[in-house]
C-alpha cells in the first residue's frame, strides 16, 4: 500500500517534537514510502506540532489549510494528497482538528504514533477520516524505526511527560506523567550510537533532572551522565532542566566529564519570587542566582541560556523589573523570550489577566534588546580573537557552499572558508579546529586550521 508513495513531514515545535518525527519518519519509511522535502511532492503531509504556545496553533492551521486547494502530486497513486496531524496539538483538539480543517483526514496523539499507517490506510481504502488518541501515561516509542536528521548527531530521550504543571503550561496535560527509561537501556542506546559513528547526543525530557524519581524513588541524572560519558562519545548535551531538581552532583559534572559540553539550558522563566509563586514553579530567584553561582564555579567558561516568559497573567511592571534584572545581572549567552500565551486547560488561565496588550509588548521589546546586547558582549568576551576551538560541522552556510556551519562547544555557531576545491559538506559531521577571527552577536567568524 505504501510502496511508491511519499511522504513530507513539518514539525512546528520542540525537540521532543522533532523527535517524534523522526521516528514517523522511520516507520513510513520502513512501509516503502519515501521522504520528499516538500508537501507538494508528498502523498502523505504529515504535520507533528507542539502546542505550548499558540504560534504554533496558528502556523498549523494556516499551512494546512492553504494546501486545500494545492495540486496533487503528479504520478499520485490516489489522486489525493492526505494529511494527518499529529504531535501534541493532536493529542489535545483530536476531532477538533478534522472539523476545524476540511482537508486534514487523520489526526493521532503522542502516545500512539504507531496508529499513523492503519488510520492512513483506513483513509485511502475506506475515505474514512477518522481521529485516534490514547490516553495515559507518556511511552518511549523505541519500538518504531528512527530516521535521524543528522547521522552524526542523536537525540535520546530518557524521560518523557511531565509531573511540574506549571501553572502557565499545557505539557502535562498533552505528554502525560513523567516516565523514566531504565539506566542501562539509556547506555545501551548511546553505546550504539556511538558505534554507529554519532558524535553528539543530546538526552532530552521535560525535566532531565528529575530522571529516576519513578524508577528508582531519587532523582539519578548524575549517573545517566556518567555512564553516557563513558561511551565515550565526542559530545554531550541534555534539555530541559528544571531549576527546583539540578543537584550539586550534577552541577559538579561540568567540572569533570571531559565530553559534557559547557552550555546548559536553565530556564528562570521570571526573575520575581511572586511570580515564581503564582507559575508554581517551586523555587526562589534566590535558589536560581545560587544555582548560576555554583555553575560558574565549577564551569568558569559556562555558556548559559534560559526561557523568560513575559505577561504572565497579573504581572506589574515592578516584577518585569525582576526579571529584567536578572536576565541582565546573569548574561546568558541566548535567551528564548515569550509572550504568555493563555492556554486553555491550566490554571493561569483563570488568573485575571488585565496587563495591556501593548504594555506586555513594550516590555518584551525591552528584554530582547537587553538579550541581544548581552549576547553579543558575551560572544567578545567569550571568544577573544585567535582561542581556537573544535568545531562541529553541521553543513554549509546558508547562503554560501564554500563556507562552513557549525557548533562551538558552548554551542555558538561558526563559519569558516573551506579550503580552495572542497564544499563545506564535505566535512559536515566531523570536528575540526578553527581559530576565531570575529565575535559577532549570534554567530562567530574565523579561519579553518
Ligand atoms: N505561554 C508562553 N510561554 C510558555 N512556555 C510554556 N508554556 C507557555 C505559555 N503558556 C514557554 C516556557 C517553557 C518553554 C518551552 O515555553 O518558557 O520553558
Ligand atoms: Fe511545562 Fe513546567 Fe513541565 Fe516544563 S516543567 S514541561 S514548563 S509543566
């Protein structure tokens, strides 16, 4: 049925997201389908969106419908193109989405990807649309087949769903309880992909600090660290870590595993205790200045990042100054600014919320400004002109196949010539040293070695 068919999968969303489409990925590719960069090559559009803010509602229901009147692919065995939605947008509107979207004709959850090749084939041979969720508690999906992106790079996780329920966020909801992978199927996996010749996993979950609690009634990240360090792989990175669970344990392994990359994503989300409070994120700022002090410590060159989250419901300027402060006294090397966004579900939804409109969007303004200074006084200081560093190459540059791409351990991105005949795909997923001419705001400038 899927012999000579093709496939094009958008995601809109987060890692854990991409994730997930790389396995669809791999499943209809194990069917005979082929993957195909563009909807309008694709007998299947498969659409894996996030719903943590409504950006990516709307950018889902905007491509989709769009494509209704789009031509079908020519050579199409059906004379139709089907569109299935999935991810956690399909796990929370379900048969919403199939009133709401003419065209769409399947719609499936984040705990049964699986379900994608029945419900398409139900669609073709029988025109049903039809949308299947399953409830509960969130799953590895290890049994499908992954197709990743990058050979070289492997995204793992080892938790999935989410316990916090923050007031503001509808993960929970979508994703689940939090579930940990048992420790040695995590160096099992790793221990493969780094035989497979992966040079970067990055151990994804909500919160990656609370690994274990369920499996082992404490937290045990630490140990996770450990023991994918040991594989012996080039690089580690991990996301999202929660505040309230990173331990000292955990914080002292920047100091001594040579393959833990020096950049860790922390989110504040506010820099006002009263906030803090209100988002249920059960920590002071005092605990967070604490956290950034130890990490500086045990990490001199550490490249922080964080998530601010501006308009919460009630916010008064006073604590957007808190805010404001701590992003500024902290200097994170990359900082995710959002606009609350009232998602239907979660407490702060029923919080009154009378801040204009235009107010939160002024502050917002102010922040980025304040981030992009930062940022690029971080990069100079950082990055003195002639330090070189290992390079992962992810490609060419956008614009420009003589010029390389690629990630700085503390994850900047780099460009460098490529030396006079080669393209810079040549060495895409390979290491390689660059001596660092310029600091620019997002990106750093040097000479391949
Ligand atoms: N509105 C705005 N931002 C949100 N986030 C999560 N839920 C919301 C929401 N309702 C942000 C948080 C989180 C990041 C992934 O998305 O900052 O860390
Ligand atoms: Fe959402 Fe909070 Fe869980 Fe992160 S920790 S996924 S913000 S509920």
């Amino acid at each position: 049925m899927f012999e000579n068919t093709t496939f094009c999968i958008t995601t809109f969303g987060c890692q854990m997201n991409k994730h997930d489409a790389e396995r669809l990925s791999g499943l209809m590719s194990s069917l005979g389908s082929v993957p195909v960069q563009t909807n309008a090559e694709a007998d299947f559009s498969i659409f894996v969106t996030c719903c943590v803010r409504e950006k990516a509602d709307e950018r889902l229901m905007g491509t989709v419908a769009t494509m209704k009147n789009d031509p079908v692919r020519p050579g199409s065995p059906f004379g139709k193109r089907f569109v299935a939605i999935g991810g956690c947008i399909g796990q929370r509107d379900g048969q919403k989405l199939l009133d709401q979207l003419e065209n769409a004709d399947v719609v499936f959850g984040t705990h049964n990807m699986e379900a994608l090749p029945h419900l398409l084939q139900e669609a073709i041979e029988g025109g049903m649309r039809r949308a299947e969720l399953v409830d509960g508690r969130a799953e590895f999906h290890d049994d499908l087949p992954e197709d990743r992106e990058h050979p070289w790079a492997a995204w793992l996780p080892i938790t999935v769903g989410c316990n916090n329920f923050c007031t503001y966020c509808i993960v929970p909801y979508v994703r689940g309880r939090e579930l940990s992978r048992p420790i040695d199927e995590i160096a099992q996996q790793a221990q493969a992909y780094v035989d497979a010749g992966v040079k970067e996993i990055t151990l994804l979950g909500q919160n990656v600090n609370s690994y274990g609690r369920d499996l082992y009634g404490e937290p045990r990240f630490a140990q996770v660290l450990d023991v994918v360090s040991k594989t012996g792989v080039e690089r580690i990175r991990f996301a999202t870590s929660h505040p309230k669970d990173l331990t000292d344990e955990v914080i002292e392994r920047f100091a001594t595993l040579p393959n833990l990359m020096p950049a860790l994503h922390l989110p504040a989300q506010s820099g006002s205790n009263r906030i803090l409070k209100a988002m249920n994120r059960r920590y002071t700022v005092e605990h967070y200045r604490e956290l950034i002090e130890k990490l500086r410590k045990a990490c001199p060159d550490i490249a922080l990042s964080t998530d601010i989250i501006v308009g919460f419901p009630g916010e008064p300027e006073e604590d957007f100054q808190a805010t404001y402060d701590l992003v500024n006294e902290v200097g994170y090397n990359q900082v995710f600014t959002f606009i609350y966004s009232k998602r239907e579900g979660t407490p702060a939804a029923e919080m009154q919320d009378d801040t204009p409109r235009e107010v939160i969007q002024e502050r917002f303004d102010r922040l980025v400004d304040l981030v992009q200074r930062n940022a690029e006084r971080l990069n100079l200081e950082q990055n003195q002109a002639g330090v070189v560093l290992p390079v992962l190459v992810t490609g060419a540059s956008k614009n420009d196949p003589s010029i390389l791409a690629g990630k700085s351990p503390r994850n900047q991105t780099v460009h460098a010539r490529v030396p006079q005949g080669m393209s810079a795909s040549d060495y895409a997923g390979s290491i390689v040293d660059i001596r660092i001419d310029e600091a620019h705001t997002w990106y750093l400038w040097g000479t391949m070695l």
